[in-house]
C-alpha cells in the first residue's frame, strides 16, 4: 500500500517536486515535467520520454546527459496531457527536433500524438517512437505494450541522439531497438492507488500472474507460484522463444535486424494467441543457435527486491552462459515499477555492434548512471510555467449562456465525484482502475477553469476550450484528451458572440461526439463512451435532453454484453464481459445529472 500521501490528489506533483529538488543538479522542472539541468545542445535531436507517474525511475530517473533531454509526467498511472508534453519538448529542443518515446498505451499514443501535432505546426520535427515489447500483451507486435524494454530502448536511443546524429537516424535506430526487444513479466501482487485502500488487483495465494501489466493490469494467465529457479525458466524460454519466432536469434547476432513475427503462447489471453502461456515448459529456445550478445534486464516491479531479483537473475546468467549468449552490460534492480506492486520481469534485446556500442554508452540521469562524462553548463533561461492568453470578452448574450454552462460544469463535477469509487472499480475489471479518479481530477480542473474565465468575462466557445484544456491537463489518459476534444469541439459551435439556442446545443452535442470518433477511433459496439454518446447524440434533436439520456444510460448498461475491442480494456477481450464500459457509464452518468435542464436552461433565443 502507498502509505506516505497528503493528498492523493496531489502525489504525482508534489512527488515530481520533491524529485526535482533531490536531483537539481542533473534536472530542471518545467510545466508538464522536467528537462536536463543543462541545454540540448543546438542542432541535436532532443528526446523526450514521458507517461504515467507512478513506474519510478520511469520516466523522469532517466534525464540526463547520455540519456534524455526531458520527461513529461502526468498523473499516476495516467498519461500527461498534449500541452504538458509540448511544454516539455518546446522547452527540451534546440533545433535539431524532437523524437517522443513512451510505451504503447492508448492514452500516451493520442496525447504525445497531439503534441506531435502542435509542434510541427509550429515548425518543429517532431517524431513518434513507441514501445511495444511486452509478448504476452497481444499476439500482433504493433499492438503489445510497452513495459521494461522502455529502459533498453530509450538508452539506445538516446545514446543516438547524444552522439548528434540527425533525427531520422536517431529515430531508425530506436525503431531498430524496439523490433530487437522481448519482456515477460509475472506478477505475486497488485498495486495500491496513493489513497486507495484496496489494491487494483489480488493474486491468490500460493499463485503468480502471467503477462502482468505496469498498470497492474490483470494477468493474461495464471499458474501456482513457482521456485526463484523455475521463475527464471518460464521468463527466460518464453522471451527467447519469441525472439526465434520472430527471426532475431538468427539475425541480430550476427549484425541485421529482422521483421517482427508472431506472439508467444498463452492459454489464458486473447483470441488468436496459441496453447502455451510464455515461458511454460517446451523446446528451449536457448538450446538454439544464433544468438549471440543481447542486453539483459531484470526488472522489479516495486515490491520484489534486489535479494531476491538477484537470486533469480543467477540462474538466467547460467542459462545465457549455457546457451552461448554474452549478457552485455546486465542490469537487475527497480527500473520500470509498478507503485508497490510484487512481480517482476525479464528484458532481452538483442545487439549488434551499432546497438551494442550505444546499449554500453555513457549515461548520466538521477536512476541511471553508466561510464564517465564531462560536466556541462547548466541552463539560465526562464523555465517558468506558460501563462495562458488573456481572455477576450464575449458578447452579454455569450456571457449568459458561458455561466448556465460553468453551472453545468459543477454538476459534471459533483456527479463524477459521487460515483468515483464505482467507476475506478469498472475500471480495474479491464484497465488499471483510474477512470474514476481520472474524471474526478478532470473535471475538478475543468470547473476551476471555467469558473476563472466566467470572471474573466469569457463567452461560452472560450469557456469551454478552457474547461476542455483543463481537463485534460488534470485527468491526463484518454478520456482527458477526449473530454478535451468534445468540449473544444462543442465551444467551436456555439461561439463567443451569439445566443446559445436549444438547437445549437444540439448541433454541439453532435459535433462533439463526432470528435471523440474522430481523434479516438472507436465505433458503436467497440465497448468505449462511444457507445453512450452515439445514441445520446442520435435521440437528443427529436427526443429532448431527458430521453437522450435514458437511451444512453441503456447503451452503456448493454456494454457488459460485448468484449472490448479498442482502449486499454482491448488486451483482455472477453474478460470484460458482465462490467459494463467506464467511460460509458461516466457519461451516461453525466448527462443524466445534467438533465432535463438544457431544453429549460437555454431558451430558443
């Protein structure tokens, strides 16, 4: 359990507060995260790491000469916003442009994706590299997660970027990393949210977990707690049966990389996956020929620790040794963690003599220390947080409807705040059990926002961009972005100058749920809040606010019927059968509070 909290509100910043404060000397905070105490150097590519808080020395341990230029930190287990993450480049770059590293999770894909997007419209190169090394997380590479091989990817990919490569090289060379690195991670027990007095998930015990997540996501099968011995076996078999799988142990020993294959086996995962879980007792692959040096990595996840890591990392060392493989610059010890969660993992990728010199380069961040450099410089420019521009008054009409909506607002907030706990436990089911107070943080900013640019003299479009930016910024994961995406888009209609009639509210519902589609990608019936919003937005023209919202109450009750097929919930298929959608629910909860007022509150003026 994480016992040492003020508010759990606040842990991830007052954590990266005192974080920064401990390590002055290497990072400088910013607005959105930290960035090296010294400057890029001009002309380099600038690397920026980056997602949930709660996985230290993931992200912010690892800035630093030899390593990266800045870390975008967002709520534990809740990826940074798009403006955080942007705050974190604009601040980290220096005209060679910027690559965004950060593991495959669909919240740290759209916001790091949106940053991208922003900058290059700003002029800036801006790259996205993804880590996708977890084999028991989904039978097709592109869509694995990404968990300790976020250490040996970002280092060789930052190595890179230190020698001063340009940014196409630097980018081919951390996709190189990537398709050269396999994990398989067992967990003993779940992890505790700061607050939370229950963990967001349990293994039984005398049992272990197969396929965990660093987001304390269910295991993907599971088996009777096995020996320190017979624990390195299953890690060791299952990672390198993927490699032969997948071409690596034939070709990255001996200098080439290879296409990216098929999963490992698993009885418990979803469709598509073969018999065998990762790891369990078959042909070993380090009886096979070919490969010949790979970077090790013995992870542990926060409650596992480095005695028992260490009895565990000798038996792997013998079996590398046995079977012919040079363990290059080993590492055991907490490098991607989970909160207090008891588990581990095992990390090869896999060198040749480009990826072997970069993988032994020399380091210098807060977790992560390797060889000798010089000192540098430390920066002076002004890092303080950006300030938002002034608002621009609207029309008395605008203003009018600006304040029915703040109103609104605060029923959005008190209803997300009432059904918190609830929430969080739909969410554990099939994510890692934030949603609930991911919406609380989101829409207590989004008042706060709202309620400042009411003041302000705001009208109703500037109103809700700003309460969308905010809510973002405090919820992070996707259904901040999302949240952000449906009220920009709904301000976008109703303006700041002209009356907000009852049919421009509808036409705002419409458009807003049209941007959820749009940046989210999910459908009808992929088990997401589009399911609520889509019928929400169909019935509420003809039907009124109040039948709109009984009809999306009934859509994510009928979510509990399909397995997921998009967000986080999508590796764990039919295991969400029976719980209903989060994010459905969420909204369906929030339109129902905000009912029957629209139809009464925003005369047809």
């Amino acid at each position: 359990m994480t016992l040492l909290v003020n508010d759990a509100r606040a842990f991830a910043r007052e954590a990266l507060a005192g974080f920064s404060a401990a390590h002055a000397d290497l990072v400088r905070p910013v607005y959105g995260g930290v960035v090296r105490a010294s400057a890029t150097p001009a002309g380099h590519t600038a690397v920026v790491l980056g997602g949930g808080s709660g996985h230290y020395p993931a992200f912010a341990g690892w800035v630093g000469p030899g390593l990266a230029h800045g870390a975008a930190c967002g709520e534990v287990f809740a990826s940074p916003s798009a403006s955080q993450v942007a705050s974190v480049a604009r601040a980290a770059e220096n005209g060679g442009g910027v690559i965004f590293g950060f593991g495959n999770y669909a919240g740290d894909v759209l916001h790091f994706g949106q940053a991208a997007e922003r900058l290059r419209a700003e002029g800036v190169d801006a790259r996205v590299l993804t880590v996708t090394d977890d084999i028991a997380s989904h039978p097709d590479p592109a869509q694995r997660r990404g968990i300790a091989g976020d250490l040996t990817v970002f280092k060789i990919l930052c190595a890179a970027a230190e020698k001063g490569l340009g940014v196409d090289e630097v980018e081919r060379i951390g996709r190189k990393a990537n398709a050269a690195t396999h994990t398989l991670g067992i967990a003993f027990d779940g992890c505790t949210l700061p607050g939370s007095g229950s963990p967001l998930f349990t293994v039984a015990s005398g049992r272990m977990a197969l396929g965990l997540g660093i987001h304390g996501e269910p295991g993907l099968a599971e088996a009777e707690l096995a020996s320190a011995d017979e624990i390195a076996d299953r890690l060791l078999d299952g990672v390198l049966d993927d490699a032969v799988m997948k071409g690596m142990a034939g070709t990255l020993g001996r200098g080439g990389a290879s296409a990216r294959g098929t999963a490992p086996a698993q009885d418990d995962g979803p469709a598509g996956h073969h018999d065998r879980p990762p790891g369990e007792a078959g042909p070993s692959a380090a009886s096979r020929p070919g490969v010949r040096r790979a970077a090790v990595l013995l992870n542990g996840l926060g409650a596992t620790k480095y005695e028992e890591l260490f009895v565990v990392y000798r038996r792997i060392a013998e079996r590398l040794a046995d079977a012919g493989i040079e363990a290059v610059a080993p590492e055991v010890g907490e490098h991607v963690t989970s909160l207090d969660m008891a588990g581990l993992s095992l990390t090869l990728t896999f060198l040749d003599d480009e990826l072997d010199g970069l993988w032994r380069a020399p380091a210098l961040a807060p977790a992560f220390r390797r060889g000798t450099l010089a000192p540098r410089p430390h920066r002076t420019d002004d890092l303080t947080a950006p300030r938002a521009p002034e608002v621009a008054p609207g029309s008395a009409a605008s203003r009018r409807a600006a304040a029915r909506i703040a109103r609104g607002l605060h029923t959005v907030r008190d209803t997300v705040a009432a059904h918190e706990e609830h929430l969080g436990a739909l969410d554990a089911v099939g994510g890692d059990g934030d949603h609930g107070i991911g919406m609380r943080r989101g829409a207590d900013a989004a008042v706060e926002a709202a309620d400042k640019a009411l003041t302000a003299g705001a009208g109703a479009r500037t109103l809700l961009v700003r309460a969308g930016e905010a809510w973002s910024d405090g919820a992070g994961g996707t259904s901040g972005a999302l949240w952000d995406a449906a009220l920009t888009a709904a301000g976008a209609v109703v303006g700041d100058e002209a009356p907000v009639t009852y049919e421009q509210l509808v036409r705002a519902v419409r458009e807003a749920v049209d941007a959820v589609v749009r940046l989210g990608g999910a459908r009808p019936g992929d088990k997401t809040l589009v399911d609520a919003a889509a019928p929400f937005a169909d019935r509420i023209a003809h039907d009124g606010w109040t039948e709109a919202a009984a009809a999306a109450t009934r859509a994510a009750d009928d979510t509990a019927r399909i397995p997921a097929r998009k967000g986080r919930a999508r590796t764990h298929g039919d295991r969400t059968l029976g719980t209903p959608d989060p994010g459905a629910v969420s909204f369906a909860l929030i339109v129902t509070a905000l009912a029957p007022g629209p139809e009464e509150d925003i005369p047809d003026e």
